[in-house]
C-alpha cells in the first residue's frame, strides 16, 4: 500500500515538459523526501518495473535513478526483497516533530494556542482522568449496528451534507436530554459534532469577536481555555469555590461576552453548583448580555442522586448553549459530540459547521440512534455508574491502606476522577514527575488554574482503571508522598543546625 502512494505522489510532482530529465527529476525527489524524513529508513520503495508502468516511462530510467541513488547511499538492495531506503534515515522521521520547540511565524493568537496545548502524557491506566472504561463497552452489539448501517448506507449518507447532523440520531437525544437532563429542546435544536471540543469551538468564533471577554472557570477544562484563545478571545479566571462558579469574585470589571460553566460537576473540583448560584449566574448574564456555555461532560455518573437538572433547563429565556458528549459515556474515539442551540441561532450554527467543518459520519450516527434507541445505552451507562462507583472506593480504600491519608479527597459525588488535595509543603509537580517514571499519571491541580494556583492537589482518574491497577498505583503515591515528607524533614533538619547566616553552600 505505501509503494502505491509514493508511486502516486511521484507521478504528481514529475514534470513531464520540464528541460530536466525524467531520471534526474525522480532521484532529485526521493533524494529530497529521503533527506526530509517523508521516506524514513527501511521504507520499501516500488519495484522498478511497477513504478516505470505507474509513471508511464521507460524502465531503464527508473533503474537509473535507483542506481544512482544506491551509489550516493541513499538506497540499499536486499537480494529478493526489493529496493529500500537506507537504514541510517532512520531516525529522520523525528525531524518534524522538533517544529513543534520553534513556533516560527506563529501569529500572536497562534502563540497564545500553542501556549494551551500541552496534552498529557499518560492517557490510560492509572490514574489517568476523563478516561472511561473501554474494555467493557458492549463492542459485539456495536459493531453489528455500525455494519448494517454501513452496509445499508444510501448514497446519500455518503455524500456532502448539511443537515446538523442525521435526524433520527436528534430525535432520540432531543427526547433523551428532556427526560433525563430536563433540557427545553427540539430535535431542530440540536447540532451534531465532531466532539464537543470542536463544539466549544464553533460557539466562539460565531458568537464572540477576537478581544471579547470570556469567563472561565478557575480552575477548569484546559480544553475551553484553548477554544477560546484559539477564537482570540481574553480569557478571564472566574474563581471556584464550594459553590460552583462565584461571579460575585471576578475583580476585572470588563462585562463578558461568553461564560463557560460546568455546573452539574465542575471540572475538576467536582463541587456541584447550588441553585442559588445557578439564578445569580443566570442573572448576571442576562445583566452582561453574556452567553452562558454549559459543558454537561459527565452528568450521567452520578452515585448519590439522580442527576441534577441543567442550567439550560433553568433560564428564562434562551441565553444558555447546552454542549454534551459521547466521549465519557461510550468511548473516545467515536467523536460524536452536540450543541443544543437557541432556535433563533441554529440556521447560523449549522451553516457554518458544514463549511468550517464538514458533516460526516451519518452512518455511524445511525448506528448510534438505534443505540440509543433499543436501550443499549441506557443499560450501557447503569452498567459503568455501578462500576465506577466501586472503583472510586477502591481508590479511597487503596489510599487509606497505603498510608496516603492524609491526602484530603473531593466527595465523589458524581463524575471520573476524585482531586486529592496535598498538605502544606509537598510538591505536585515533583511527586507527579516522579511517579511518571512508575508508570502511575498524576496531573498536577495547578495545570487546571488560568490564575495563581490557590491549590495544591492531584487529579485522580480511577473510571478506566482496574482494581489491581488501582492499588498498585495507590502504593506508588503513598511511597512517594513518604519519600517527599522525609526528604523535607531532613532539609528543615539542615537548615536548623547551619550556623546563622551561613547559607548551607560548601
């Protein structure tokens, strides 16, 4: 398969009336993508007499330019196997990666992105946070759905559309959200996403100017943050308390454009917004002419109560955009995410989607639909609300019998991860570098604050964790948040037995 795309790609770049011949233009390409690391060492090239009849030329000159190229050491041929290129290019393939250290010629706005992009490094096991259990998702029943759609597909699923996504998949999630979320909406209301990501990213850029004000939570979702940066947007820290989001705190008088909130299980401290909290921020934007953007990322997983109401459901008129998505309760990779939309903005939003972003997967979204149709989705998330329910006492079990309580634990009450708050004086960022090289993920709290941290803590993901990993991780904390108390004891020993003035520097 990849012979056949350098074959394709070098009958695109040949230059059939250029003054330099054929041989010469191809070794000059392969010597160039060979030097570029677009061929990486031992890639297999296309055999001689393929390539010529791909490229509609003699075979004597691609043989020429292979052998020239063999000569420079470009090249290499393995008796039987073929031509390939040399071994020694290896290592090219990283060079692109290095463009990512030297943003050259970034815009400001794109500065400012980059700035935001930082993704972790652990993305499973523990303790990793957002990501849900995948190996018991019910893939057999997922996968015949997704091949008969696929199978049964009419040309026009396939095809170029418009519409804000398939209709029967609006339909089932308008009647879902209403029953389950007393979301006020219409199956016309809702847009179909790629992800709610790129749904956070829509509502900048059609309902906010470069320069606006955005209120965001602090500390909160560093997926909002870079939305929002990327729209050019001044982010503004909105602090956090046991509350939920407090206006009343925001010192910088500047009214906001766009607020973003998650209110039924505040990113990532957990808190749940009070009702009385709820009115004050649904009045202030009304008084600030803002749009409120509830994020309702997790709200299925929650183990001491049914699910609270949205805030969506809650105004008086249609300032809120309500942003859901699969990504938790199903999987990550299906990249199907939904805007709930005022009527009077949908016909904007679903324009717009389909020419920034193009529509697509309508196969899959019907796949989907008879998911939640039949109520495999439903069952699919009672089954995960009870498993993750017993792995978040495992972890708090792990922790207390590893000596590690005197972590202080967020309630738990809903969601996929628990914050764990550090006492005075340890470090974060070098318990989380240490437990790095273990294996075990610790996101440092401080990541998630646009302002100066007020917290020191950790963010444990336990929801696609098993229970042995679990434990083992818990172990792994605990040591090391024994090895950091002792290592500080031991320079507050130091320090009180140097002489005064003497800075301890031999």
């Amino acid at each position: 398969m990849q012979a056949a795309w350098i074959s394709e790609a070098l009958a695109a770049s040949l230059e059939r009336h250029s003054k330099e011949g054929l041989s010469r233009q191809l070794m000059r390409l392969l010597r160039q993508w060979i030097s570029d690391g677009r061929l990486a060492g031992d890639t297999l090239l296309p055999a001689s007499r393929e390539l010529a009849a791909s490229l509609k030329v003699g075979r004597n000159t691609v043989l020429n330019a292979y052998e020239q190229l063999q000569a420079e050491g470009y090249l290499s041929t393995r008796h039987g196997a073929g031509t390939y290129v040399t071994g020694l290019f290896r290592q090219r393939q990283q060079t692109p990666q290095l463009a990512r250290h030297l943003p050259l010629g970034l815009s400001a706005r794109g500065a400012s992105l980059f700035a935001s992009c930082g993704l972790p490094q652990g993305l499973s096991g523990a303790f990793a946070p957002g990501v849900p259990e995948i190996r018991q998702f019910p893939h057999h029943c997922w996968q015949l759905l997704l091949s008969r759609h696929q199978r049964q597909a009419a040309p026009a699923m396939l095809n170029y559309t418009a519409d804000g996504g398939l209709p029967a998949l609006r339909e089932v999630l308008a009647e879902y959200l209403q029953l389950s979320r007393s979301v006020r909406c219409r199956p016309e209301q809702i847009l179909i996403t790629n992800g709610a990501q790129q749904g956070l990213e829509l509502v900048a850029r059609l309902l906010a100017d470069p320069g606006d004000i955005a209120w965001v939570e602090d500390p909160g979702y560093a997926g909002a943050h870079a939305a929002f940066r990327g729209a050019g947007l001044t982010l503004l820290p909105a602090p956090v308390d046991a509350e939920g989001l407090a206006p009343q705190r925001v010192t910088d008088p500047r009214p906001p454009r766009l607020i973003y909130t998650t209110p039924s299980h505040q990113y990532p401290s957990g808190v749940v917004m009070s009702l009385s909290r709820r009115l004050a921020l649904l009045q202030h934007a009304e008084q600030a002419q803002a749009w409120i953007i509830e994020d309702d990322y997790d709200s299925e997983f929650r183990y001491r109560s049914q699910p609270l109401p949205a805030l969506q459901g809650m105004a008086p008129d249609e300032r809120v955009i309500y942003v859901g998505t699969f990504s938790k309760v199903m999987y990550p990779g299906l990249r199907i995410g939904y805007l709930v939309v005022p009527d009077a903005l949908i016909d904007a939003f679903r324009s717009a989607n389909a020419r920034l972003y193009r529509e697509g997967q309508y196969p899959v979204q019907a796949a989907l639909a008879d998911f939640i149709a039949a109520g495999h989705f439903a069952r699919h998330v009672r089954r995960m609300r009870e498993l993750y329910r017993e792995r978040q006492q495992v972890l708090r079990q792990a922790l207390a019998d590893s000596a590690a309580e005197q972590l202080a634990l967020s309630p738990g009450e809903a969601g996929m991860h628990l914050v764990a708050s550090l006492p005075p004086g340890l470090q974060e960022q070098s318990l989380s570098q240490a437990a790095a090289t273990q294996g075990v993920w610790l996101r440092p709290l401080a990541r998630h604050y646009l302002a100066t941290p007020q917290q020191q803590g950790l963010v444990l993901g336990y929801a696609g964790v098993e229970q042995h990993a679990i434990r083992h991780g818990a172990l792994v904390l605990a040591r090391l948040l024994q090895e950091q108390e002792k290592n500080d004891e031991q320079a507050a020993t130091t320090c009180q037995r140097l002489p005064a003035g003497s800075t301890g520097a031999l």
